[in-house]
C-alpha cells in the first residue's frame, strides 16, 4: 500500500461541481425591463385607454371613438361633414344658414308695439291770444293690445292736428278752470276716437302742460 497514491480532494473539483453565481443575477437584471415593458404596454396601458374611454362616453353621451394616434373624438359626425355653426347650423348642401335673428334676407324694422304712445313738446296757440300766447303739452296715450301703438304711429300725423285742434280752442279763461287738464284729456280722447274710427284710446296721462 506505500505504492498507493492519495489524491487531495480539493474545493470544486470533480465532476459536477456548482456553477457561476452570477448568472442568475444576470438574468434578472436583463429580464426585469423587458417584463416592465410587456406588462405597460399589453397590461397598464389598455386598463388605462378603457378607463379614459369610459369616462369620456359618460361625459359625451356615448359617443367617442379612439383613432390610431390615441385621440379620442366624441360627438362629431364621422363622415367629414362640417358642423352647424353658432347661429342655428348651416346645411352640409352648400346653402347660406340663417343668421342669428332667424333669415337670410334683408329683413324690414318692425315698427312700435306695446300699448302705449308718447306725444312730445306739441304747441299750439290759444284761441282770442292775438298769437301771443301758447299752450305746450306732452302726454302718453293708452290702448289695448300690442298693436295700439302701431296703429297709432301710422296715424300719428292726424292725431297731432287733432291735439292741434283741440288747444287752439282753448282760451284764457278756459285755462283759468281748476278741472281744465281733464276737460282737455276728454276733448282729445273724443277727437281720437274720431280720427281712428274707433274707441281705441282709454287712457291719456300729462307730463307736460304749460301756458306761457
């Protein structure tokens, strides 16, 4: 047995021994961005983009679409066709849209409406003054109906030579009585009446009465 030879065992020989321990750390770091890629894009970002489309449908309606950008449409038309613009929508045929006070035409100014008219600064000479002296008034008529005024703006020529009419025939001494702004009011109202061909007038209220 002193021929015999004794082999030193030593650390990490012989078959099988461990391998570099490296490797796996290597592997991890290499595979952990290309799993962080993966799972953002086929995991996260679809979650997302469905979470923003449903949100976007309540807020719209229901109608959003995604395109290939990632930009979200809601509530056009699909077909490229413009949209109605701010005064009521144009038609997609190439015809004018009606502007904001509803034509397209030159439209006439309507005239007054209301059931009032006022009567300005009307003068007329009193009756037996020798043209030295004047009566000064302005009033407001009342009607019925929107289209008192109307008419009456188109009378109004005819109206302001009655009112003409009735203070030239005032006097002095009619201008002395107490009761004269109602016996005035009375006579206009009766000469009215006369030029409309009808009893349209009810009411006839002074802002201004003055003799000089």
């Amino acid at each position: 047995m002193a021929n015999e030879q004794i082999e030193e065992i030593t650390p990490g020989s012989g078959a099988g021994g461990g391998g570099n321990p490296l490797i796996p750390a290597i592997a991890v770091l290499v595979l952990m961005p290309v799993l962080s890629f993966v799972l953002t894009k086929f995991l996260f970002i679809p979650q997302i983009q469905g979470a923003v489309t449903t949100a976007l449908m309540e807020a719209t309606g229901g109608n959003v679409e995604f395109e290939a950008g990632g930009d979200a449409h809601g509530g056009g038309d699909s077909h490229g066709e413009p949209a109605a613009d701010a005064h009521g929508g144009g038609g997609g045929h190439g015809e004018p849209a009606a502007d904001a006070h509803g034509g397209g035409g030159d439209a006439e100014p309507a005239g007054p409406s209301g059931n009032t008219y006022q009567f300005d600064g009307i003068i007329a000479n009193l009756s037996g003054s020798s043209m030295n002296r004047y009566v000064k008034v302005s009033f407001i008529i009342e009607g019925t109906g929107n289209e008192f005024a109307g008419i009456i703006d188109s009378n109004r020529v005819k109206l302001i030579d009655a009112t003409i009419t009735v203070l030239s025939s005032l006097t002095s001494l009619d201008l002395q009585n107490p009761g004269v702004k109602n016996h005035v009011r009375s006579k206009l109202i009766a000469s009215y009446d006369a030029v409309l061909k009808s009893r349209m007038v009810e009411g006839l209220y002074f802002s201004e009465f003055v003799v000089q």
